[in-house]
C-alpha cells in the first residue's frame, strides 16, 4: 500500500499535456499547415444601444461566426459557400425560419470577402437593418484584422505607395 506522500510524489512526476503542433505537422483535418487548426476570438460592442457578443471560430477552411444581440441566445443559423460551377455563393438556413433572412445576406457577403464557407448563428432582430449593417461592418473590421481578410484593391495600393 501506497502512502500519501509517495502518492503525491508520484502525481508530480506524472507530465500531462497535449502534444503541441509544430511547423508542418499535419494537423487534425488532414492539411499540412503552419496554423493551428482552430482559433477562437471573443469580443463584446456596444453598438446602437445594444450588446453585442462575437464569437469567431476560424477552422481550415471555413469561419464560424456567432453574434448575440442583448443575449446569448443562438438565434438562426445560415450556411454559405461558392458552388460549383460558376463560383456562385449558395446560402441556406441550417435552424431557424426562412421568414427571418437576418443573417442570410451578411453570411452571403461574407463568403465573397473571406474566400472560405461561413456558418453564420446570429439573433439580430429582423426589423433593424441598420443595426445588422453596423454588426457587418464591426465584423469585417476584426475578421480583417485577425488577417482572414485581406486587403482590398484599393487599400493594397493606398499601403504600397506609402
């Protein structure tokens, strides 16, 4: 039989951890990166007389984005992507009605600036277009800043002529 402090001691050599990835190690969903294979980026607003809560999740090869409004209720759930042939952006309302396309638009838009699929969760209430633009435009200027949107034509010649 063990005593406590030989059974103490023995906890102290034990080392637990993940194993960490390293540059070109293969990552979970297969592809050779230098990524991790998620990051999660959290942040608040306050915008329009309300709080918004972000939750960004960037996967390989796609962005999950949730927005609460006031709440941390789910609210709908829309994904995008480009289809083939023609690159065309298709979107559809994984929960939630089709009477409510808040969200449905700004996950469309968002495909085109990313490149990467979108699964969009937000409850935005459906009678402030103002607020939903302003939610967009917030969005855009983390998701840029987290680098998962490049610059556009006109800011990548504003940066070099500098």
């Amino acid at each position: 039989m063990m005593s406590s402090k030989e059974l103490r001691t023995g906890f102290l050599d034990l080392a637990v951890g993940a194993p960490t990835q390293t540059e070109h190690q293969v990552n979970s969903s297969g592809d050779v990166s230098s990524e991790g294979s998620l990051q999660i980026t959290c942040f608040t607003e306050d915008l329009h007389d309300v709080t918004l809560h972000f939750q960004i999740m960037k996967f390989s090869k796609q962005i999950y984005v949730w927005v609460g409004c006031n709440t941390a209720k789910f609210g709908h759930l829309y994904a995008a992507a480009t289809t083939r042939p023609d690159n065309r952006v298709s979107v559809t309302s994984v929960l939630g009605g089709t009477s409510d396309n808040t969200g449905s638009s700004m996950a469309r838009r968002l495909v085109l600036r990313t490149g990467l699929n979108i699964v969009l969760a937000c409850n935005i209430p459906k009678d402030s277009p103002m607020l939903e633009a302003a939610v967009e435009r917030k969005l855009v200027e983390k998701l840029k800043g987290l680098g998962y949107i490049g610059p556009t034509a006109g800011e990548a010649n504003i940066s070099t002529a500098r």
